[in-house]
C-alpha cells in the first residue's frame, strides 16, 4: 500500500495540521497561508520519499508526528514572534485580543472553580455514604450531582467559541445550586462548615453574596460574549421612514 | 486630543508588555547566523548548484542526509526559512501552480541563496571553524532561540 493512501499517513497529516491551524490563528492571514501551504507541500514530498526509501506507511506517519512535536517549540516561538509583529503595526486591535483573552481566561477559571466545587462535594458524599453516615440517594445528593454534572457541561461548551455563550448561561445556574445545596449538604458533614455557619455571623450573606457574584459574573460573561446584531440597510430605512412620517 | 493620548499610552503598554520577554530571547548579534542557519545555506547552496533552488524537504532531507540525524522538524524549519527569507540572506518564491497541478502534487515554496546570504556564510565560516565536537546541534534538538 502506498503512503500516500495509506490512513496512518491520513491521520498524522490530519492531526498536524489541526495543530497548524491553532498555532496560526491570529496570525496574519497571508503568513499563516503560507505555513499552511508549506505545511502541505512538505507532507506529500515526505510521503513519496518515504514510498521510495521503503519506508511503511506507519513508520512514515510516525515521522511526520515526530517532526511536528519536535518542532512544536519552534511554532510556537514563531507564533509568539508574528502576533509581536501583528501588536506592533495594530496596537488597538491587539489590545481588544488580549482582553478577550483576559475574559476567557477568568471566566474558564471560575467555571473550573465552580466544577472542582461540586465534585469535592460529591466526593465528601460519597465518602459519608461509604461510611454510613447518610443514607444513599438523598435528595440533596442528587441534587447536587447534577448540578455537577451542569457545570461539567457548561464547562465544555465554554471552551469552544461558538458555544461560549450558552457555556456562560448554564453556569449561573449550577454556580447556585452547587453553593447554596453544597453548604448545605457539608453543614451536616463538614466540621469546618459547621463550625463557621454558628461562629461567623455574616456567614449566609457571605454564600448568598457569593451566588449573586459568580450569577452576574457569568450573566455578564454571555453579554459580552453575545454576538453582535448588526442592523442591515433594510432596518435603517425602515426606521428613517418612520422617523419621516412622525415628524410629518 | 485626548484620544491620541489615550492611544499613544495604550500602544506604549502594549510594546511596554513585550521588553520582559523580548529581553529574555537570546538575541543575534547583527551579521551572524545561527548554526541551523549556516547548516541551511550550505545545504541550500549544494542543491541549488544542482536543482537551480530547493524547498522545504528537499532541504530537510539533505540536512539529515549530511549527518545521519533524523529530519528536522518542521517548526524549526520553517521558522528558520522565514525569519531568514525575511533578512534577505533567501530569496522565497512560490512555484508556478500550474507546474504543480501537472504533477500532480501541492506547489513549492522555492528558496534560493542570495549574494547577501553567500557573503553571510562565509563570513560565519570563517570566523568559526567549524568542528563535530564545537558546534552545538540545535537544529537537531528541534529548537532555536531566536
């Protein structure tokens, strides 16, 4: 079989140049095309050189794999070196870049904050299960495994683009569930919990102010991430001529 | 007014972000070359005086066929073939796409050894004799610095 219809070769090539594509995005189109298209041009001379040499379509796969994790400090060096390229000709837009990453960044941590919440608090259920100290199945058990199991969804969907939005959107709610029915759940279970709900006094408006925050944080996460309605000419028409009939 | 100084602050912040890194990147002296560089214009040079330019594989099969190395990995090759296509030391053209379509194959990117570049090299040869056991491999670790 030849390497070059071979599916192991296929794979190697599919799976560099996923890598190709993220290390090239905000890069500049044409100098991205062109590592692309260097990219291509260099699979397909590696796949007849390896059919020359005698090499086997797995091994020459696993060259090609080999080459790009080899190099993939070089990409990323060049990458960092073309967006320092891309900062200094468009300050602004850089900037705007960065903040979007900022957000990204902070609202990934606080959804991973959210999640490691729930699943430490699961575990501590289980644990007490385990150890007889609450029956199986609670209520409130079930409650908060799939509040969990929200945030590991909305978790996921924040971590693509196109989905961020509703990622944002589902997270307001476990970012309720899980405090309000995880503190309640360990007041029974935790010392410390319970300790803290009789010693501190603010203790319930510190929770309640805590779900209120990371609500609106998430809330203001989907806004900004709303995509952007832009109004066609058809609208602005529409509105001037009714703007023009009522000052008639 | 306050606009432009608004603008011109954010732009000094931003350039003002990147001294740090930049000043921790080993930085080349202006006129010399990195080894994977020289390696590349010799190498270059030998294909070019036989196939009139050369691209990208042909380059990295010839670089390992000179030492017995594995192939270099492609971030630092072509890392290396821009930034140098870039300082003028190559000159890079893409083939004739009708070339490649009759082959039946993806088109080159076709490099040649400029005049600059030759000068470069044996400038670079001549101040260090190069030896198996001095010059350290980068290309072959798969990582450059610059």
């Amino acid at each position: 079989m030849s390497v070059l219809t071979s599916t192991s070769y296929h794979h190697a090539v599919s799976r560099v140049s996923r890598w190709c594509s993220w290390y090239t995005r905000d890069v500049d189109v044409e100098v991205a095309a062109t590592r692309r298209d260097e990219l291509a041009s260099d699979f397909y001379e590696h796949a007849i050189w390896a059919d020359e040499s005698g090499t086997t379509p797995r091994a020459a796969a696993r060259e090609i794999l080999g080459r790009a994790v080899r190099g993939a400090p070089a990409d990323l060096t060049w990458r960092h070196a073309q967006r320092r390229k891309v900062a200094l000709a468009d300050p602004t837009r850089f900037r705007r870049l960065r903040i979007e990453e900022a957000v990204s960044s902070l609202v990934l941590v606080a959804a991973s904050a959210v999640l490691g919440w729930g699943l430490f608090v699961l575990t501590r259920i289980v644990l007490s299960t385990i150890g007889e100290q609450i029956r199986p199945g609670s209520a409130t058990a079930v409650t908060i495994a799939s509040f969990t199991a929200l945030a590991a969804c909305g978790l996921v969907l924040l971590l693509r683009r196109r989905t961020r939005v509703g990622g944002a959107l589902i997270m307001v709610l476990p970012s309720f569930g899980l405090v309000h029915f995880g503190l309640y759940q360990l007041y029974s279970l935790s010392t410390t919990v319970g300790a803290l709900t009789f010693t501190m006094p603010g203790w319930e408006l510190a929770s309640n102010s805590l779900i209120v925050g990371l609500g609106m944080f998430f809330t203001a996460a989907a806004i900004w991430w709303w995509p952007e309605h832009r109004t066609t000419p058809a609208d602005t028409s529409t509105r001037l001529k009714t703007i023009g009939e009522m000052t008639r | 007014m306050r606009d432009d100084r608004v603008q011109v602050l954010a732009e000094v912040l931003i350039i003002g972000s990147y001294l740090p890194i930049v000043g921790r990147m080993a930085r080349r002296r202006p006129g010399t070359l990195f080894p994977i560089e020289v390696d590349i214009l010799e190498s270059g040079l030998a294909l070019q005086a036989s196939e009139g330019s050369f691209y990208g594989f042909a380059l990295a099969k010839h670089l390992s066929s000179r030492d017995g190395s594995a192939l270099t990995s492609h971030g630092t090759l072509y890392k290396a073939l821009s930034r140098m296509a870039e300082s003028g030391i190559l000159d890079a053209s893409w083939e004739d796409p009708a070339s490649a379509e009759s082959e039946g194959r993806p088109r080159r990117r076709l490099y040649m050894v400029t005049a600059e570049g030759s000068r470069a090299l044996v400038k670079a040869q001549a101040e260090t004799p190069r030896t198996e056991a001095s010059v350290p491999r980068i290309a072959q670790a798969g990582v450059t610095f610059a």
